[in-house]
C-alpha cells in the first residue's frame, strides 16, 4: 500500500537510533527509582530478566513488519488479519493508559528533575507547563528529523554510559548483598514493570511505510538496539545499586540524583541530570504527542473515530482535535492526585495489551498473505512463530496479572478495566452507528491492502 504518500526515507542507521530512543526514553529515569524500592539490589538482575520475554515478542512483530511495512501497523495488523473490534480496543486502551498514566509519570518526573534547579517550584504546575508547551510545538507541526534524533540518542547514550562507568569505577560491593526481604513476588513486580522501558521498539514498526528497504532494516534494526539497551540498563543499575548503602536509595523521591552525588562532581551531575534525565524524559514526552496520533488516525481513516476526531490544523495541518484530547487527558492524570506508582503501572499495563492483538496477527499472517510471506526477508519457522507468539501472549497475560494484583485497590484496578470496557463498548455502539450509515467496519477484516507491496 502507498501509506497515503509517505516517501520511504529512513535507512538502517536512523530506524536504529530511532528504535534506541523510542526503548530509552524516559523509562530508564522513571522506572529504576520505582523498582528499586521494589526489588532493592536485585535491579540489575530485575532488569537482565525483563529483556527475555520481551525480546522474544518482539520477533512475531519485526517479521509483520519486514513483511506488509506499513504505517500504523500496531493496528492495521490486527484490523486485518483478527477483529477490527480487537485491533481498536487495544489501541484504544494503550492509548488511554499512555495519556492518562505515562505522560503525566514522565512529566512529574522531568519536573522534578529540574526541580534540583530550581528549588521549591511546585512539580505538578511545573509538568503541566512542559506539557501543554510541548503540546503548543506539536500543535504547530514541528518535524523532529531523524538526524536530529540520533544526536538526541547519542548525547542520551552518553550520559547514561558517563553515569555507569564512574558509578561501577566506585563501586562497594558490600551494596549487593540480597536483604531477606526480597522474595519471587517481588522480583516478578520488578520484572513486570521493568519490560516496559524495552517497549518502545515496536514504535518502528508503526514507520513501515517511510522506511527504504524495510524487509531487510526491521528486524535488523531490532536485532541492534535491544543488545545496546539491554548492556546499558544493566549498566545503570549495577552503578545505582552499587553506590554505597542502599537506605538512602530507598527513601529518595529520585534515587538516581541520589546516587549520582555520591560519585559524580557538580558537572558530572548537570551532564548526567540535563544531557540525560531531562532530555530523554522531554523527547519521549514529545515523541509520546507525535507517535500518540498515527494509529488513531488510521482509525479515523476506517471511520471507527469520527472524521472531525482527525480534522487537520487549517494552518498547520496536523491533528490538533486529537493532539488536544491527548493534552486534556494528560493534564488531568497530573492533578488527579494519582501515585506515581499506579501511574507507572497504567503506563505498563498500557504497553502489555497492545502486544495481544499484533501477536495473534503474526500467527495468521502466513496463511493470509502466503506469496508476501515467501518473499519476506525475515521468515520465522512454525516453531519459533507459535513459540515467540505463545510466549508474548504468556507475557502479557501473567506481567498484567503480577501488576494487577500489586495495585491493592479495587479503584485502581477498575480504573483500568474502565479503559477496556469503554473501549468495548464505544466499539459495538460506533459499529451500530456506521452500519445504519451503510458502512460496514466487519469489512475491514482480510482486507488486501498489502496485495500489491512487493
């Protein structure tokens, strides 16, 4: 399919960039302090655990991707080959759960980073400012160049890499020595929340459609930045946990600052807090706005959201009805009141879901569309195709119980399942609606729209 006219721009190097930014981002900086409190100095572990299952899922959606590119593809996969109904949901919900939880988590989070600068600003209106500034420049149109990007990683990765040399350089190995509190319940949580920060790969897949070559630069861009991200969080944690005693840590709202006083200078800190924590945190959050609306406009384009939902700036031509939705919903997750801990674990129960459509459309793939599939670059036998899949889906499945549970809160846990059931139900009233309008959203099933991409 021509993917509405996108010309196909982006090589091996800028897709890997672009994968590495979408996986860092600001996950690392938010992430590490909440399950540091959870799992104590068992991180590193907690973080080499949590790239398994998640690499492993990745592989369904780098052979979807190496073989129908296509933009949006986190929904036109399984819009196509499962249930429209199923594809929206999951969207619907990550979509939720990324406005409502990860934006306003990773705002908090960069205020309070810059907080360290400037003493005694309040964190909430600090956050709802960088947000509504960011949202201001993506109403405006701002096209972030994947040049740009790679600077943006390369200058992120060094100040990550700077944090964990000094931090392994002064290392107490006394810091290491497992308390009796940590259990497998524990671990699992840590686990759980930890396979969020390697999430943000699959966003590659949603650029298939602006990428040259992508049978061949997917799944090698895949193969690169999880080994890269995977050494650097491991990194990162051995230098946190590593520091000195571990209370202090544990009772700091940013154990990271934390730690990084203890063996960096008054440089080496503005380097590590500014070059590192505020920049990922900020291009994330703006990545968030970018990203956040390409799946929902090829939703609009199926009809299932309202056309004016994806009307364009008159003047900027961008979707400034959905950017706005995306920044109400945001500003109303940072004053709720909301713990940062739910907040992390929406973001993460978010990121889960998406997964269980997409892995149930890389199952059907081969059958669908047998003459693309031959021609792929990056063919998976049947074994390893139901095993990766099975294994996503078991991932999904049991992290999002272990998260669940955590919660505690029969609120908490029904403010989720209120996400998936308003997705549902809005689903089954639009469809109702569109076939009294004599459009039939069934019919999007199995629809060839890849039938002439090779």
């Amino acid at each position: 399919m021509n993917d509405r006219g996108l010309q196909r721009v982006l090589t091996l190097p800028a897709v890997t960039f672009i994968a590495i930014g979408f996986m860092i981002g600001g996950g690392v900086f938010v992430f590490t302090g909440i399950v540091l409190k959870i799992v104590g100095s068992a991180l590193p572990l907690a973080y080499a655990l949590a790239v398994i299952p998640v690499f492993i899922s990745m592989m369904p959606l780098a052979m979807l991707g190496s073989t129908l590119p296509t933009t949006g593809a986190n929904y036109m996969y399984p819009s196509r080959m499962i249930s429209p109904g199923l594809a929206f949901t999951g969207i619907w919900v990550y979509a939720l759960a990324s406005f409502f939880g990860q934006i306003p988590l990773y705002a908090i989070s960069c205020a309070r980073y810059i907080s360290v600068y400037i003493p005694g600003v309040s964190i909430h209106l600090l956050a709802a400012i960088i947000v509504t500034v960011l949202y201001l420049v993506n109403l405006r149109g701002v096209k972030i160049a994947a040049q740009v990007q790679a600077v943006l990683v390369l200058i992120l990765l060094a100040s990550l890499v700077y944090y964990a040399v000094n931090g392994i350089v002064a290392i107490d190995m006394t810091s290491f020595s497992i308390t009796g509190e940590l259990n497998t319940g524990s671990l699992l949580l840590g686990t759980s929340l930890l396979t969020f920060t390697y999430f943000g790969a699959n966003g590659i897949i949603e650029l298939g459609g602006e990428i040259i070559n992508p049978g061949k630069v997917i799944p090698r861009a895949f193969m690169i930045a999880f080994p890269v991200v995977a050494t650097v969080y491991v990194l990162v944690a051995i230098a946190t946990v590593g520091c000195g005693p571990i209370e202090p840590l544990l009772s700091s709202a940013e154990p990271l600052i934390t730690a990084c006083k203890v063996f960096l200078t008054g440089g080496g800190i503005a380097f590590f807090i500014i070059g590192g924590a505020i920049l990922a945190l900020v291009t994330t959050l703006n990545a968030l706005f970018i990203v956040g609306t390409k799946s929902l406009l090829m939703i609009v384009g199926d009809s299932i959201l309202p056309k004016r939902a994806g009307a364009l700036h008159p003047r900027y031509a961008t979707p400034h009805i959905l950017l706005t939705i995306i920044w109400v919903l945001s500003i109303v997750g940072i004053f709720s009141g909301v713990s940062l801990e739910t907040l992390a674990s929406y973001a993460a129960l978010g990121g889960l879901i998406i997964f269980f459509p997409i892995l149930l459309a890389s199952l059907r793939l081969p059958a669908l569309y047998p003459l693309q599939f031959s021609r792929s670059s990056f063919k998976m036998p049947l074994f390893f195709r139901w095993f990766c899949a099975i294994t996503g889906i078991v991932m999904v499945v049991f992290f999002g119980l272990v998260i669940m549970v955590d919660m505690k809160s029969l609120l908490k846990i029904g403010g989720f399942i209120f996400f998936i059931l308003t997705g549902i139900g809005y689903y089954l009233a639009r469809k109702e609606y569109c076939k009294r309008k004599g459009v039939y959203l069934e019919d999007l099933l199995y629809q060839e729209k890849w039938a002439d991409e090779q």
